[in-house]
C-alpha cells in the first residue's frame, strides 16, 4: 500500500498510549495504538466507521491499563 492511499482520521492520547485511527478507500478504518514501550499494535480488523475503530482502540488501552 503506498502511502497516498490511506490517510490519519483521528488520534487520541491517554496517560502513556496512544490511539490512532486510520482509513484506507479500498478498506475502511483501522484502529492501532502505541503503548508505553512504544510498540505499534493493532487488532488487524476493518470496522465501517471511524468512532468503531476509535472505540475498539480506547476498549484495548482500557483492558491493558
């Protein structure tokens, strides 16, 4: 995928994570966050819209805090 194709929507910052959201035309929005040991993770799933995939992320710093 080059890097034209997809684009940043949203980010949100919480005491030490990161939560990003990202969209693709072809694929729809992705959540992925940034942990205290700054590694990039994410679920690898599609959701429809960007506050779905916000959601996922924030339910995953919320369930590793």
């Amino acid at each position: 995928m080059q890097i034209s194709e997809w684009s940043i929507v949203q980010i949100s910052a919480y005491p030490k994570w990161i939560v990003g959201v990202s969209h693709t035309k072809t694929q729809g929005y992705q959540c992925w966050v940034i942990n205290p040991n700054l590694d990039v993770l994410s679920d690898g799933e599609i959701y429809g819209t960007s506050s779905a995939a916000m959601a996922a992320g924030r339910s995953f710093v919320e369930r590793s805090r």
